[in-house]
C-alpha cells in the first residue's frame, strides 16, 4: 500500500475522504479492519465529502445501504460482516452494483473478495490507540 495517513481525530478523516476520492471516485473501494476500526466513521466522512446530507449508519442488517450525494451521484456502501458466502452476495445483486460506475463503499470485502472488481482500491484501517488511527492505501 503506497500511501499512508494516521488519523488522530474525527475531523481528520476530511482528508483521507479527500485522497481516498483522488485514487478512486467510481468503482468499489474496499474497507478492511477490525470491528470498531471506523470503517463506518470513514464511509461518513466520504459521503459528507461528496455532500451527502442523510446520515450514514452501517447496513449491517441490510446489506446495502443508498446514499445520493449530488443529483446524478449515487454512493452505495456495503456491510459483509453477516454474508457466508460469495453466492449470497451474489444473489443479492452484489456486482451489478461493483459494476454500475458508481462508487461503493464496502466494509468486510475479504467476505466477498473472489467477486470484487479487479481494479478495487484496498483501504487498510489499523487501530494505533483509543483515537488513532493508521489507514493505508
């Protein structure tokens, strides 16, 4: 993983939306790290990034969840935690949302990491101390 940011606070997870979005705008951008990493925090502050006003809360229950952050923008964000399989992510339509051009955000892809598109950005959130944080790219 080429870049690196370690985040101390909430406020700076602006920039990491802000270079996460220079590497990848569409397409899927991949969310590993333990539970309680801040995956969730991270989809937040991209969403708020590209000027999405609804809150973001993990779909863990839904699976997707639909974001509209401009007009003509759609965010889709993913949480693979409770998928068993490929098969089922499959079923639920999984890659025609990869393979839409819109971005999307997913939290747990090693749960689903043979149907992920080829081109995925791979986004590592390591927990450093209570309020820390070492995400790479």
């Amino acid at each position: 993983m080429k870049n690196s940011i370690e985040v101390n606070q909430v406020s700076d997870l602006t920039a990491v939306a802000h270079s996460l979005l220079q590497e990848k705008r569409k397409g899927v951008i991949a969310l590993y790290g333990d539970m309680g990493a801040g995956k969730t925090t991270l989809v937040s502050a991209i969403c708020s990034y590209l000027g999405c006003r609804s809150a973001v809360s993990s779909p863990t229950f839904s699976i997707v969840q639909e974001y509209q952050v401009t007009q003509n923008e759609t965010v889709y964000h993913f949480d693979f935690y409770r998928i068993r399989s490929e098969k089922e992510a499959l079923d639920l339509g999984a890659e025609m949302y990869f393979y839409s051009g819109d971005l999307c955000l997913v939290e747990w892809p090693e749960n689903v990491q043979g149907i992920l598109p080829a081109d995925f950005l791979a986004v590592q959130i390591e927990t450093i101390s209570t309020h820390s944080r070492l995400i790479r790219f």
